[in-house]
C-alpha cells in the first residue's frame, strides 16, 4: 500500500535481545503497509558521550548528523525505551542531546510514540514519563496513548510476539493513534 507518511522506529537499547526491540518489532508490525518504516538500530549511528568541547572543536560527530538527518526525514517517530537506574538509559538521552544541537530540531513538530517494556511490574513507566518530559521541551507531539509493558520478561512468545491479546490490541491502537496524528500534522 502506497503512504505518504514515513516514521522512524527505534529502541533506546542497544542489546539484541531486548524487551524493547522486541516491543517495537511488534509496532512495526502494526504499521506495515500503513507507512513508510525506517527501523533504526541506535549502534548505526554511534556517537561519543556529548561534549560541548567537541561539538565547538569538531561540530557534530557524523553518527549524530546521520542520526539527525533521520529523524529530519520522518514524519513521525516510535521510540521503545527501556527503564534504567528508573529513568531514561544513557545512549538515548545522549543521542537525543546530540540530536537537538544546532539550529535545526529534527523533534519539532513530530508526532512521537513513546512506549516501554521492562521486567518489573510498572512497564518502563517512569523512563518513559522522562522521554516525554524531554521531547515535550524539543516541542515533539506526543501521542498521549500509553504502552508500557510490564513483566516483559513474560510477556513475549518465542518468536517475539505479545502474548496477551489485550497488550497487542493497545499496541495497535497506539499505532492508530500516532498514524492520525501524523497525518493530521502533515495536512
């Protein structure tokens, strides 16, 4: 199906076998043929820690200009961040921090789904409540509708999927909701 509407997918985890790749895995999957995908794997664009030194000195690093120009090109975004330390992990806040410099913001305007899975019962709650405090301030939109999965150790079958039938159907409306959204900002 022919879309005008392309979304940048990516998870703020860089190991394989993440809840969180696994969940966006899942909201690719409900967007197929909905949109035009880019699923990015953050180690594609490495970038060193942000350094105001090094950004005067060298500008940005060019995994961070990839990066940019990535998001620049999506008319949306899904983004699956884990929880750690009960707040947003290092790599994505870094690479949103690099993301953001210069004179173009690359999150302004953009529909954005945040959503997140971990092992413990609250679903990445509080890491995503942190990306959408920060993408807020880069004057995203954020999608209100929540997916936090909870006890995602459990919550995947062997192949990847969700298993409750409940956690897919507010995935897909999730999805749903960003696609409208997205189209509505695009006019």
């Amino acid at each position: 199906m022919a879309t005008s509407l392309r979304i940048l997918a990516f998870a703020g985890s860089l190991r394989a076998g993440s809840y969180n790749r696994k969940l966006l895995a899942n909201a690719v999957e409900s967007l197929r043929g909905k949109a035009e995908i880019d699923l990015l794997d953050l180690r594609e664009v490495a970038m060193p820690l942000y350094d105001g030194d090094l950004e005067q000195a060298s500008g940005l690093p060019e995994g961070a200009r990839a990066f940019k120009a990535r998001l620049a090109a999506a008319d949306a975004i899904v983004l699956a961040t884990p929880e750690y330390n009960t707040t947003v992990p290092g790599t994505l806040k870094n690479a949103i921090d690099w993301a953001s410099r210069g004179p173009d913001n690359p999150f302004r305007g953009k529909a954005v789904l945040v959503m997140g899975a971990s092992p413990g019962s609250f679903g990445a709650v509080r890491s995503v409540m942190a990306v959408r405090q920060i993408l807020t301030g880069l004057f995203a939109v954020i999608v209100p509708a929540a997916v936090q999965i909870g006890k995602a150790d459990q919550a995947f079958d062997e192949a990847g999927r969700l298993r409750e039938a409940r956690s897919l159907a507010t995935l897909e409306k999730a999805c749903a909701e960003l696609l409208r959204i997205a189209t509505a900002l695009k006019g």
